[in-house]
C-alpha cells in the first residue's frame, strides 16, 4: 500500500487499499526492520567438489587437461589441501582465476580469497612407462566429490587394467581407442595397457598354495582342501585338480566357477573346474573330499591333491580327529612338521602339523579306538563321636579322551547307610562291597559327586580304622583324609599303615571356630553353623574339631589305626538376671549361658531361691526332667554363700550337650503395697560349676521411680555392656560380678500419672455475616489436635440451627447428638496422624431475625454468639470476621475479643524523624502487635463444602488468646452520623466567629485547648464517634485559617519599617517551597524528612519572630481588636492612627 500519499490514495475514486492492522504491522516490519537469520555453520570450510580429467599420449607422455571445481563455506582467505604426497606428475599451465595456487612439501594446496565457488584450469603431464610388456602410467589426482577421467591411446585392440579397480569403458574412435571410468574420492592410480594377441602368445604361469585340513571322524577322513592359485602370464579357460582314487568329491566352490566334472585318469581321477572366463592372477578354490575308514585299528594316507600343469605346488596339512580315536601321523621324506591348532568344532582336537615344498606329500595316519583317561582326586572327612562315625568323601574326576559310562569304587567295610549326594536313587547302587554310580550319559571333562556313610561306635575309646576308597579303572586317584574328632575325646595315630601324615591346611577344610563368646549373637564365634568349604564343599560340625590329616594315592594295602581317650567336660556359665519392676509385680528372668568344653553333659545342678520355689517356671524343649527332691553333698552347700536360703534342683537335659546352649526360667510376684519398701534381689546359682559369672540389668515402668538401691559384691556397668539377651532400651542399671554372694535391694515407688486434655483446639475461627434485618448466618471452623477423644460436643446458641453437614478432616458426616441432649456430636478421627497435626471441623449454623424483613433502626446494638465446646477445655487461639451491612457505622464492639485496628497519631511522624534525631543509650525495641495469620482449610478439601457464608459488606477482625467470646456491636445510621458530624463542625466554626474581636491571648487558649481536646478524643472514642471528633478538629482549623487570613496584611503593614526583616522571611519561605518541590520529585524519603524538619523549624521561628514583633509596635493590648477590625477601617489613615 502506498502509505506515503495516503490521502492521495483515499481520495482517488475509491482506489484505496484497506488492510486489517495487524498485517499492516506485519508488513510494516518486513519493510523497516532488520531481518536477523541465525547462520549455520557448515561441517567443514570448504570441499574439492568435481573434477574432470581429458588425456591424450603424446609419444611418451600423457598430456591432462583437468578442470577442478573447489568451493569455499568460509569468509577470508582459505587454504584448501589439492595433493598430497609425493606425485610423478607435472604442473604445467594453471588458470586459477582469483584463487591461489601454492606448491609446499607435502603438495599442492589452493588459496581461497572469500566464501564461493572457483574454477581451476590445469595441465599436468605423466611418464609414460613399459614394463614386462606393457605401457602404463600412475596419476595421483585430486580427491574430489565426483571426478571423471577419459583418456585416448592411439591404435586399436588394448587391453586395459585400472588399479585400484574401477568400473572403466574403452571403445574404439577411429583409429584411436577412448579409455574413460569414474575416479571417485581415490586419488592415486595405475593404468596399464597392451595388446590383447600380446597376452595370449605367453604361457601361462601357475604357483599353487595348499591348505590341507584332514579330519579324522566317526566312519569317515574329511579332507577339505583350500588351493590358491597365482596365475602369471597369461590366463587359463580352466583348470584340472587331481584326485587319489576312492576319495568322493562333496564339494567345490571358487569366484567365478561355471561348472566342474570329475572323471577318472587311470590309478586316479582328474578333476576339470571352468570359470565363467579365464582366470588370471588369483584364484581361490575351495574343494572338500571325504572316503570311509578302514576296519580299526588300521591306516589311511591323506589324498594328494594337484594341479595339472602347475609350476609350484607346496602347502600345509593339518590332521585334527575325534576324542574317542587315537590318530598317529606318519610323515614321508621332504615333509616338516609344525605346530597345528585345533578346529573351529569343539569336538575335534588337533593332531599335528607338516608342511611340503612339492608333490608327492605322502602323510600316513595310524588310527584306533581311545581309551578313557581318568584321574580322581577325593578329599575325605572323617568325623569320630563318642557313640557314633560320619564318613563323607568328595569325588573330583577329571575325564579326558574318551567319555565313561559308570564308575566303580571299592568301599571300605563296617559302614552302613551308604548315600552317593547329588544323584538320584536309581543311578548308583552298592553291590557287596563295590560302589556301582551310573551316570545319565557319556561324560567327558569334569565330574564330581559327595559319598556318605555312617557307622556306630562301641565306646568312647573303641580304635578306628581309617577308611580307604579306590576308584577302580582310573589312571590316577589322589587321596587326602582329615579326622575330626568330638573335643571330649583325645586322637592319637596307633598305626599309620601306608597312610602319609599330611598338614590339615591342605585339605581345604576350614576347623571350627573359637567357641567362646556370646550364645546369644554377640561376637563371632557363637552357636557357630557349619561351615562350607567352597574348594571341597564338605563341612565341620558343630563341637568337632579338624585333628589329622593323611594322604595316599591309589591303592593301599594296609590302612592306618586311630585311638581314642575320654576327656572330662568342664561347664562355665554366665547367669543373665533380668530385673522387671511393673506396676503390679516384680518379674525376675533369668538365662543361663553354658559354656561346656571339652566333653558332653547331660545334667547339672541348679540352686533357686527357697522363698520362690513353687512359683519359679522353668519350662524349656531342651529339659528331659528336674528332680526337685535333689540332695546337694555337704562340699556343694559349702561352696556355695548362704546354701541354707537355696533349693537344689538336678536338672536332666534330653541328650549330652556341648559347647554353647542356654536355658531360661523365671518368676513374678507381686509389689508390696506399701510404696517405698525395699524389694529384695533373687539369685540362682549352678553349683559345681567350673567358672559361674553373672550380669543383671533392672528396667522399670514409667509409672514406678526407684529411688534408691544397695549392692553387695556388684559391680555397676554401662548398659551397652549387657549381653543382648537382657540388653533392651530403657535399662536403668546394669550390674555385673564374679562372686555368688550378691546382694540388691531396690526402693521403688509409684508415681501417679496428671491428667492432660484429651483434645486441644488450636485455633477457633469464627466467620459471620450479618443482613441488614439482623439474621446471622456463622461459620466455625475448630482446628482440633485429638489425643484419644472420640466426640466433639459442641453446644450451638440458642434459637441456632445448621444449615450444612459437618466437614471433618476433608470428610462430610452428618450431624448427630447425644440422647436427652442438644448438643452437636462430631466424630473425630483416631490414630497415630490425628495427635501429630490439627484437624478442621468446620460447621454453619444460622440465627433468624428478631424482626424478619425489617431493617435496622437508626441505632442500637446486636450480639453474635459462638458456640461452646463441652468437652474441651483449652482454646488456645480465637479469630472472628464479621461481615457488617453497609450503610451502618459501628461505633464499638463488647467483647473479650480485641479488634484489629490501624494505628494512627505520632506513630509515622517519629518513624520519618527517628534517624534524624540524635538520642543516648539503648532505645527499647517497639513491640509487635501483628498476628500470625490463622491455618486455613486448602481449596482441593473446600470443593466438598454444600455452604458457604457469604462475604460481603463491611469487614471487621478481632482475637483473643483463648476461647471465642460473644460479640456485642454498638450500630448508628450513616445519615444519624452525616448529622453529629454537621453539628459539630457548625457550633466550632460559629464559636470561633464569635472570638473574631477577642484577645489574641483568649484565641490561642481557644485553639490549643480545642485541638488538644479533639487530638486526644479521636484516640480515645471509637473509629465511628472518631469521625465526629475529626468534624470539630476541620472547623477549628477553618476558624484558625479565618483569623489567619483576617491578621496578616495587619501583620505586614506593621513589618514595613523593617523592610531587610520581611525580604528574608520572604526569602527563607521561598528557598523552603523550592525545597520542598525538589525533594518530592526526587522522592527520597530521608530528603523529604530533612524539607520538613527545616520547614517546621524555620516556620516556627518565623512565626515567634513575627508575635514577637508585631506585640513590639502595638505596645497595648489592642492587637488583636486591630486585627479583627481592621477589614471594617474606612481608610489607610484610620488604620495607621488605631494602630500609633
């Protein structure tokens, strides 16, 4: 649009053009503004893109006319790589252009001035050279994206080779032949060329390279065969393999292969492969051959394989074969043997590895059935009770050349129970005194299995043999024999037969570990498991220790004697004393921790308490029988400090323990009822014990105190130190000792419990509003933290009543009361997350109007009522919002609740002039008054509510610290208030009116006590009556600002004599006014301050320098009546006589 002659444009015949304002914005920034395009940088600065290249020979030289395309991406100079390496080639002519062309070590490289594309015009020259009959020559070009290369030789019937090989074209122009092909991005290439009948006048050349891979296997010698042949010279239509007689071809596979036909040529057969053309240069053939085995064992020869015509033929034979055959080669003369690997078939293993230089290669192999080669190694542990053998043996074979079926071991005699681990029932089996173990399949490599067995002991003492098992059929068997022995008995080697003493550490069998500790879980070593051995996987029982160890490899003919001698066991027990004081009764427990070493027992003696014997409760699954009726020897009762106030108890165990077990019992009695007596401690004992030590740890409920304790031969501890089986939280002494006479008497006492208020409310929140007839509609909103109350009674006012269901915790529940009451009943929630948070229940009640319909008379008062809690005590916090009509004002509010009100007064004037006044000493911090804002119910749970107050007219705030309090409001009419304020503004104004012709003395006591009068009523009357007060305030400064305007030409005209004091109380007024303009532009609050305080200074100076004056030339009392009257003086003259 033409919008520089708009009104051209408009005007002409309605040729105007409208557009909507948004394009023609759109249009106008295309036009005006700057288009800004983010540009992308390319992945390299510049490429080689296209090349073409026109040769032609020139007797010994190739003329190259090339034309190179390079672009640059890149602003400024440059350098772009051209060649690189050593090239045979010659520059001769180049048109660059403005591009550069620059010659360096390691090529050439073309300078580029700026971003573009450029044209080079080149021309190079080549050697052309012969050799072994052809003419060739080699180019190292640019590498470009998309380079052609046509080159023209004169003369007809070339053949042509490219190298690297490329798809090339040659035809025939003429008398000429045209070469052309595609570079590509190579750079280097070789051209050769001659005459076709040439090539064919030469006989060609044929070297053969033989890879042989002979596999012996199941029935049948695989040969496979992969020849590479090397054909010099000239090339060959086909070429003819010989093959040994009764060896069938299964295979033949070669680039470029037509057909094949085998047929045979006397003792032999010949083998003719076609190609699709004569082959030339190399060749790959890939021929595989098999024939039958003969009757095993027997012989074979690997077949010879040749090539008819063939200059050289030298090669490599590898022989791999099965596992289960055993191949021997037997080389002829001429051959070498090497290293040879296995084949990529697993079950194929490498035999050996010959290399010939020429034919004949004669390579015989032996081949027979294998045999298995079995080595065993077994780890056996011997474990010797009193009463009882355990045999347990771990098998490792190690199976090699041929599979096996089943293994056979001989079994040592006087073991029954005979259990081969790991296999199922009907895959072994003992047949007399040999092992029959049948396995699922022909196993070769690594197999192992666990035997076991078991025997019975005539005594403690009875010698033992030590078991022999020999594997039958095997090539090697290594035995090792550990002995563990009960540690109540003593081992010692009677005879050692054809054993070895070996070290228990070469076994792979870990001994026990220590036994002393914590049975209850404390420190390693306690109630230890049996332990697994990862290299032999047996195990060591529990109360067994790994004594001896043999060896022996294969069989043995006698076998080694082992005797045995009883120990006697020694008990070391640790007496574990829980005291319990409850309530009610005092509960001892006690736990008793043996620690028996060396041998068994099965019994022991045990002194409980005569006082508590019939109601100790000693019930364990581990205890056969207790014999209560016990005669302790005279030397047990010695032994044991104050034997007379003990029972003695033989307690019977089920079977002969050892080591690390432990036994409980305990008793309650109750508390005396008198509270503070001293409770006595309760002891058992095990006499006849090795080594008795104890510990005792008392707790308490939280109900009891106990005030005072007294110990006899006890030792007070950290409570950490306590074994686990008595150490709990809440231990509140520990005690620990080595001697059997102890003593503890404790003082407890009952406390009682204070009761706290099952619920608290938090906050109360009260919301009312309140219609013009005087309806009330109230919500209440209790945050309640509920201990275990399980009702909320709520006592509503009276004539109230609900007008919505009652929200608890972001949950509705229908409202509900208790029978023969009128209260409100709200379910309140229980559990853990109820005492831990405030819960919200919120309820709305409606009170109807006295007088429905009817407004509010000019004045009166209304109350709004809250409702009352029944059963909850403790308020903390209450906030009411009132909703008032609006064209009412509220002169008071009676109640407990305070209003929240803004204050007004000194308040900012002391903030404003705070940091300008200098004071000493601290200054008091100012209180605050503001009220941290009450919890509110989220908006997501306020989406349920079916009512809510409406919240509208004037709004009013008040609090108290406790529980919500009636509200008494105090209303008056806004037209009844428009009137008080009249009045009081009228009687001000006209008594100041009627003090025009007073005394100056009577006006400024009528000012001052006015505006003092009226400051301190606007503090202490409501912010309704306030306003009134405020009415009379304006009046006294509308009769200030009268008298003002009435005195002060009377004021000036008495100045005129001093004309130097008026220039600068004039002067002074203006440098302040201009103050005052550049502070409030700049709005600084500090220099605004700084204005105002020069300005009330200088102006009461001012002001007192005027009185001060002004009473000077009066020099009567008449001041003031000149001033009032001086308006009503007819003339200057009068005035000036007045005033002399």
């Amino acid at each position: 649009m033409p919008y520089e002659d708009l009104e051209k444009v408009f005007n002409d015949g309605g040729k105007g053009v409208f557009l909507p304002y948004k394009e023609f914005l759109e249009l106008w920034g295309e036009l005006n503004l700057k288009r800004v395009t983010e540009e992308v940088k390319p992945p390299q600065d510049g490429v080689v893109s296209r090349a073409e290249y026109r040769a032609r020979r020139d007797g010994e030289t190739l003329v190259i006319d090339a034309v190179v395309t390079v672009e640059s991406f890149k602003k400024g100079w440059l350098s772009l790589p051209l060649t690189r390496g050593n090239t045979p080639m010659g520059l001769a002519e180049a048109d660059t252009g403005e591009a550069i062309l620059k010659a360096g070590a390691e090529g050439y490289d073309v300078l580029l001035p700026d971003k573009g594309r450029y044209e080079l015009k080149l021309k190079m020259y080549a050697a052309v050279k012969r050799v072994a009959g052809k003419q060739g020559v080699t180019l190292v070009l640019p590498k470009a994206t998309v380079s052609r290369f046509d080159m023209l030789v004169p003369g007809n019937g070339w053949a042509f080779e490219v190298n690297p090989a490329a798809a090339y074209t040659a035809r025939e122009e003429g008398a000429d032949t045209q070469l052309a092909f595609f570079v590509g991005s190579g750079g280097k290439f070789d051209i050769h060329w001659q005459k076709r009948d040439a090539e064919t006048a030469l006989a060609p050349l044929i070297l053969v390279s033989n890879q042989i891979k002979a596999e012996v296997q199941a029935g049948s010698l695989v040969t496979k065969s992969e020849l590479d042949l090397r054909i010099l010279r000239a090339a060959v239509p086909n070429v003819v393999l010989t093959v040994p007689a009764g060896q069938q071809v299964m295979s033949v596979a070669g680039a470029g292969l037509k057909d094949w036909n085998l047929e045979t040529a006397g003792e032999g057969q010949r083998l003719t492969l076609t190609p699709n053309e004569p082959v030339k240069d190399a060749w790959k053939i890939n021929l595989v051959l098999e024939a039958a085995l003969p009757n095993l064992p027997g012989e074979l020869v690997v077949p010879e394989i040749g090539v008819e015509g063939a200059a050289q033929q030298r090669g490599e034979i590898g022989v791999l074969a099965e596992g289960h055959l055993d191949v021997t080669p037997k080389a002829a003369e001429g051959m070498v043997q090497q290293t040879q690997t296995g084949g990529e078939e697993s079950a194929l293993t490498a035999v050996g590895g010959y290399r010939f230089l020429k034919l004949p290669a004669k390579l015989t192999l032996s081949v027979a059935e294998a045999k298995a080669q079995v080595d065993v190694d077994s780890v056996t542990l011997l474990t010797v009770n009193r009463e009882s053998m355990k045999l347990e043996s771990r098998f490792q074979y190690a199976i090699r050349r041929v599979g096996i079926f089943e293994s056979r071991m001989n079994l040592p005699s006087g073991w029954s129970g005979w259990e081969v681990m790991g296999m199922k029932a009907d895959r072994w089996a003992v047949e007399g005194s040999t092992l029959v173990v049948k396995f699922d399949k022909q196993m070769l490599g690594e197999v192992a299995f666990t035997l076991r067995a078991q025997a019975v002991r005539g005594g403690a003492t009875e010698e033992v043999a030590v078991p022999v098992l020999v594997p039958l059929e095997v090539t090697r068997h290594d035995a090792k024999v550990g002995v563990a022995v009960q540690t109540s008995l003593e081992v010692s080697t009677k005879l050692l037969g054809d054993l070895r003493q070996d070290d228990v550490s070469s076994l792979d069998i870990a001994a026990p570990r220590s036994m002393n500790g914590d049975p209850f879980g404390g420190p390693p070593g306690l109630i230890p498991s049996p332990q697994k051995v990862e290299a032999s996987g047996l195990s060591v029982s529990t109360g067994t220790e790994l004594t001896l160890a043999f060896r022996y490899r294969d069989e043995i003919k006698t076998a080694g004697t082992l005797g045995f001698k009883a120990r006697e066991p020694q008990v070391n027990v640790e007496v574990l004393t829980l005291v319990e004081a409850r309530e009610q009764s005092l509960r001892h427990s006690w736990t008793l921790a043996f620690d028996v070493a060396y041998a068994g027992t099965d019994r022991f003696v045990l002194a409980v308490p005569k006082s508590v014997e019939g109601d100790i409760r000693f019930v364990d699954p581990g205890v056969k029988e207790i014999d209560k009726n016990y005669q302790a020897s005279e030397a047990m009762k010695k032994e044991l400090p104050g034997a007379e106030g003990f029972a003695f108890w033989e307690v019977i165990l089920r079977s002969e323990r050892m080591n690390q077990f432990s036994l409980s019992l305990s008793v309650e009695k109750p508390l005396p009822a008198e509270s503070g007596k001293a409770l006595e401690f309760l002891a058992v004992h095990v006499p006849g014990s090795f080594q008795e030590t104890a510990q005792v740890a008392v707790v308490k409920e939280d109900a009891l105190e106990i005030r005072d304790y007294k110990v006899e031969n006890l030792e007070e501890i950290d409570p950490a130190e306590l074994h686990r089986q008595i150490s709990r939280p809440g231990v509140l002494l520990a005690f620990k000792s080595r001697s059997q006479a102890v003593k503890l008497a404790l003082e407890v006492t009952r406390n009682a419990y204070i009761a706290v208020p099952q619920a608290v409310v938090t906050h109360a929140i009260l919301t009312s509003a309140v219609a013009t007839d005087g309806a009330q509609t109230t919500e209440m909103i209790y945050w309640v933290r509920n201990n275990a109350q399980q009702f909320l009674a709520v006592e509503l006012p009276k004539g109230a009543r609900l007008v919505s269901d009652v929200f608890v915790d972001g949950t509705t529940q229908q409202p509900m009361k208790r029978e023969g009451s009128d209260d409100l009943l709200v379910r309140l929630p229980a559990g853990a997350g109820s005492t831990s948070r405030s819960l919200p229940v919120r309820l709305v009640y409606e009170m109807p109007s006295v007088k429905p319909g009817e407004k509010m008379g000019m004045s009166g008062t209304f109350t709004i009522l809250p409702p009352k809690l029944a059963n909850v005590g403790v308020v903390m916090e209450s906030h009411a919002q009132l909703f008032l009509p609006e064209r009412q004002d509220y002169t008071g509010f009676e109640s407990a609740m305070t209003q929240s009100l803004r204050d007004r007064g000194w308040g900012r004037v002391r903030r404003v002039l705070d940091s300008l006044i200098p004071s000493f000493g601290p200054q008091l911090i100012q209180p605050s008054d503001a009220w941290q804002p009450a919890p509110a119910i989220s908006e997501q749970q306020k989406a349920a509510f079916d009512f809510r107050v409406p919240t509208q007219g004037q709004d009013f705030k008040l609090h108290r610290l406790g529980a919500p309090d009636a509200i008494e409001v105090g209303f008056r009419s806004r037209k009844l208030s428009y009137f008080y304020e009249g009045v009081m503004f009228l009687v001000v104004l006209l008594s100041g009116v009627a003090l025009i012709k007073s005394p100056l003395q009577r006006k400024v006591v009528f000012v001052c006590v006015g505006g003092v009068v009226a400051v301190l009523l606007t503090g202490m009357v409501g912010a309704a009556n306030g306003a009134v007060v405020q009415a009379g305030l304006l009046g006294l400064l509308a009769v200030t600002g009268l008298w003002l305007a009435l005195g002060v030409p009377v004021m000036f005209r008495a100045l005129a004599g001093s004309g130097m004091a008026a220039v600068v109380v004039t002067g002074g007024f203006l440098f302040l006014g201009l103050a005052w303009m550049i502070a409030l532009a700049s709005r600084e609050p500090s220099l605004v301050g700084i204005v105002g305080v020069l300005t009330l200074l200088m102006g009461g100076l001012a002001f007192l320098w005027l009185l001060v004056r002004w009473s000077r030339s009066s020099r009567t009392q008449a001041a003031g009546v000149v001033v009032a009257s001086a308006p009503m003086v007819e003339s200057k003259e009068e005035a000036s006589k007045e005033v002399k």
